[in-house]
C-alpha cells in the first residue's frame, strides 16, 4: 500500500513537469530578420547581368546592419549566391562568428525550411527587391509593400513567429535612409513605438 501511495505521487508531480515541458516546446518563439541587400556598384552597360560588389554606401550598410542586430542574438544566416547578398550579411557574420549559409530553394520551400529546421531561432536572411516581400508572406506575415522598389534599401523587416503560430511582422528603417516606396501608416517606425532602428546610424 506504501509503495502505492509513492508511485501515485511520482505521477502527481511528474505530470505537471510533462505538462511544462510540452507547453515550453510549443511556445517557442523563432524570430527571423529580412533585408534586402545594400547599395550595388552599378553594373556596365556591356554587362548588364553581372554580378556587382557593394558599392561605397553599401559597405557602410552592411556595417550599420551589423550595428543594429549585434545584440539580437542572431544564430543563423541566409544568403543567396550573389556578392551583394553575402557581402551585406559579412560584417554581422564576422562579427558573431556565423558561417553563410546559402539558400537557392524557391521562397515557399525555403520558408517551410526556416520555420521547421529553425523553430526556435534567431536567423537574418538576405534578399533581393523581388523576393523580400513573397518571402515574409511565405512566412505567413503580413507584406506591407507589393514589391520592393529599385531604391529601396534601408527598411529591415521582423517576422516573429509566436506562440502556436501567431505570426507578428515589425518594419524598421536602418543605417542612412535610401527609399523611395512609402511603408502604410500602421508599419512606419514612428507608428509602432519602435525607435531604436529608425534613425541613421553612424560609424562611430
């Protein structure tokens, strides 16, 4: 009878610990940053699909990109293959020592990919204008522009995946401000009392 009651209260105390352990494991909370590439060189009239470095102003980008989420805890990085994406996401890389990773999946594939191996995570992705905006809906967040604009090239997109799959999408404005698309009044930095990435960052 003595042994009875020692088992019942083994799983009496055991079952909360269960129930917190699989509570802990749902509620966990991935977060993922979208950019688009900084500032290109511009290509050669003769080389029109070359494949261009930063330019001056992108350099200092990727630099003030690197600035804003140094204490964000990133563990993973995306890129794609061109020298525009890698080199915006190389000053972050370097200074959190991360290693590239990169993705060449179609967005819906790569987002199913960020949401099932990275659960949990902290990841940056870098970009292009055209893929930005398909990749936070991929990620079942809102997309606040159409497209991305040829010129648009400072706004720094936070999806938060939450608890049970509520999905959150915060938008900042980061390093020298370079756009020319107009964000909706309820995504502008100055709307959502987010002020710490919307103002230009210097390299001091």
């Amino acid at each position: 009878m003595k042994t009875a009651t020692l088992v019942s209260h083994f799983f009496k105390l055991l079952l909360p610990v269960l129930l917190l352990s699989n509570f802990s494991a749902l509620a966990q909370k991935t977060t993922i940053w979208v950019v688009r590439h900084a500032e290109k060189e511009a290509s050669a009239p003769s080389a029109p699909n070359s494949d261009p470095n930063l330019s001056e102003d992108g350099k200092k980008r990727a630099i003030a990109l690197a600035k804003v989420l140094k204490h964000e805890n990133i563990k993973n990085i995306f890129v794609t293959q061109t020298k525009r994406s890698g080199q915006t996401a190389k000053p972050l890389a370097v200074q959190a020592r991360i290693l590239l990773r990169i993705y060449t999946d179609s967005i819906k594939p790569f987002a199913k990919t960020l949401l099932t191996n990275f659960k949990g995570t902290k990841v940056l992705v870098v970009g292009h204008s055209n893929t930005v905006m398909p990749l936070l809906g991929a990620l079942g967040a809102d997309m606040p522009l159409d497209k991305l604009n040829e010129e648009d090239f400072d706004m720094i997109f936070k999806v938060t995946i939450k608890d049970f799959g509520k999905v959150n999408l915060d938008v900042y404005y980061y390093g020298t401000l370079h756009h020319t698309s107009n964000l909706p009044e309820k995504y502008r930095p100055d709307k959502q009392n987010h002020q710490q990435y919307s103002r230009p960052v210097t390299n001091n």
